[in-house]
C-alpha cells in the first residue's frame, strides 16, 4: 500500500520515501545456517549506512504521530506501506537543507525536472515514517502539528535524518524539549546486551545535538561496562570517537589487570604479610578469580571483559571464614580476621568508573560559540 502525506497541498516536490522503518541501531548476531541460495539482507548486519547522494538515507521503526492530510492507498492487501509519499514546497527544502537545496538547485535530475515541469520527485530510503514527517513539519513551520513527546528511539532517528540533511541546528530548536526528557543520564542503567545498545544511541543523540554534559556520561558508562570492542552499531558516529572509546577502554582495563597482578605478586613475596594460610588463602582466591575472568589469557581488545565488572567483582571477593588455634598446643581457637585477607581494602584503590570523553575534543571550540 501506498501512504500519502500532504504538507504544501500546492508543494512542487514529492518526496517518495522507498523500503520506509528500517530497523536502527541493530546488535550483530551470530549468523544462522541456511540454505544454499538464501539471500541475506545486508540490513541484518549494518543498520544505518546512510549513503553518499541526497537522495538515498536509512532509518528505523515508527510511532503514533498526527498526520497532515493523509492518504492511503488501499490497492494491496498489506496494512503496512511499502513506499511513503510527502507532497512538500521546494522553496522551504531549499531553505532548510543544503542537501535539498543542491539536489533542487544544482545539476540534479530532480533540479533539471523541477526548473523543465515545475515538479520534481525526490527519491530517499529506508527513513522512519514518524521521524522524517517530523523533519517535514519543522521545515515547513508546522510546530503545532510536532509531539510533546518522543522517544529515545524516535529522537535517534530524527538525529540521524537531520544529520543526513544537514540541518541539526534547525531540528535542535524543537528537539531541545524532547532531548531534556529521554536523554538525562541514569546511573542506575542495566548492564546488559540490549542496554549497551541504548548507550550508544543515547551518545549518538547526546553527539548530533552536541549535549557536552550527556556525551560524557554516557562515554564514561560505555567504556567502563563494554566487554567486546565498541561499534557505532551502523550509526554515522565518527570514527574518532569509536577508535577513542576503544583504546580508553582497553587502557583501563590493562591497568585493572596490572593492579591485581601486582597485587598477587605483593603477597607471594612479602613473608611477613600474615600467617602462610592467610597468604595461601588469599592468593587461591586471586588465581581462581582471574582465571574465571579469562583475565590470565586476554589480550587487546579483550572479548568478554568489562573494566567496570573486573574491579567490581576484585572488590566483592570474599573468602570463607576459617578458625586459628591461639597456640599450637591449646584447643582455643579464634576466627581469622585481617585486613591482608579483605578484598575490598586490597583493591580500596582500584578503579571502577572510566574518565568520559570531552565533546569539544571532536567537534571543536567553534561549534560552541555558533
């Protein structure tokens, strides 16, 4: 089916918006076995790979959202559209985007069609339904037909259209409302596969509409809870950041390793340090706990181990409790208490949080006296 939304009912452009609602920032998943001659779709892999004309984009799932005159053509049996349509004006395109603007201006077809008919058509893909009639609302002052709210996801993709479009400043004077809402950072976040993807959305939101103090956070979290080289996950995140965020992260987590195993080697010299069960207890825990974090045998880039969840769980050792004669030849005994055998004072020093990264690194002093 075919759906219309009508913006300029005198527009001269339509925008006809091909394989609308691609998916948005996707985690890889192991691939599965088929059969000879089955295709894959390269949208399983990278999500978002905006391309290099004006005319071609990529994007996400939608929302509820009021429509301007909508129409839908039912000629299919499919409730969902396969191509989306916006009758919009030229003239606001040409004064909203550059992209537009050269595509409606320059040496383009769609320049050649518009300046020969009067009309042209523009061809985009893969954008979200709700977040690209968004952009089209602010570009043709339409603020009464915009949201009071959106999503984290919704945000993400309207950033990603505007950063594609090249008009994040003209978006940011209605998004800052949004933005105050969904991007907030928690410190109570979940750390999980899924939750990981949410950071870097929130830290490709927190980049596009240059959110200093959120970029931070959020750089900070990724890099302490990682366990696996960081990706952009198909955004357009510069290669910077991403080539930044894993160093810092592969730094603190060598350091943390060094730490425990200078720790180790501090017990097996120092003779004086306890009594030799004490040391032996203590150095057994240590062995077992790195080999269970793999940290024995990882190297950069350090696949399953996180900065964060290696010192906090070197701090959360715990050994059982075991009983000590008071001398070798009295059956009194008492139970065995020092600060040589407690974790959390071993690695009192040790590092759990990761320093984030400073926006105006990558984006420059200009950009914040715009």
């Amino acid at each position: 089916m075919t759906e219309t939304h009508i913006l300029d009912p005198k527009g001269e452009v339509t925008i006809v918006l091909k394989t609308p609602n691609a998916p948005l920032a996707q985690i890889p998943r192991p691939p599965e076995t088929k059969p000879a001659g089955d295709a894959t779709s390269d949208m399983a892999s990278n999500v978002i790979s905006p391309s290099s004309s004006p005319d071609a984009a990529v994007a996400t799932p939608s929302a509820d959202l009021p429509s301007d005159l909508e129409i839908q053509d039912d000629n299919t049996s499919s409730d969902k559209a396969d191509e989306v349509r916006f009758i919009v004006s030229a003239s606001h395109l040409i004064l909203a985007s550059p992209v537009f603007r050269h595509a409606l201006t320059g040496e383009w077809i769609e320049s050649q069609e518009l300046r020969r008919q009067g009309t042209a058509e523009i061809e985009a893909s893969g954008w979200d339904t709700e977040a690209f009639l968004i952009l089209l609302r602010i570009i043709h002052c339409k603020p009464y037909d915009l949201p009071k709210e959106v999503s984290l996801e919704t945000l993400a993709k309207l950033a990603l259209i505007a950063d594609y479009y090249d008009c994040v400043k003209l978006v940011q004077w209605y998004a800052d409302a949004w933005i105050s809402k969904v991007l907030p950072f928690r410190a109570c976040f979940s750390i999980h596969e899924d939750g990981m993807r949410d950071m870097i959305i929130r830290l490709w939101v927190a980049w596009v509409f240059d959110v200093a103090e959120e970029f931070t956070s959020y750089s900070s979290y990724i890099m302490e809870n990682a366990k696996y080289p960081i990706t952009s996950l198909g955004l357009p995140i510069p290669a910077g950041i991403l080539e930044r965020l894993n160093r810092n992260r592969e730094l603190a987590i060598t350091y943390v390793l060094t730490n425990i195993e200078d720790k180790q080697s501090e017990i097996l010299r120092t003779k004086d340090r306890c009594t030799l069960a004490c040391r032996s207890m203590t150095l057994g825990a240590l062995s077992i706990f790195m080999h269970e974090k793999q940290a024995l045998t990882s190297a950069p880039p350090y696949a399953g181990i996180s900065m964060g969840d290696l010192s906090r769980s070197a701090r959360s050792l715990k050994l059982g409790k075991w009983r000590e004669y008071i001398e070798s030849d009295s059956p009194r005994f008492r139970w065995h208490e020092c600060n040589y055998s407690n974790f959390a004072m071993i690695f009192l020093r040790l590092p759990c949080t990761s320093k984030g990264l400073d926006i105006i690194n990558f984006k420059g002093w200009y950009v914040h006296l715009c």
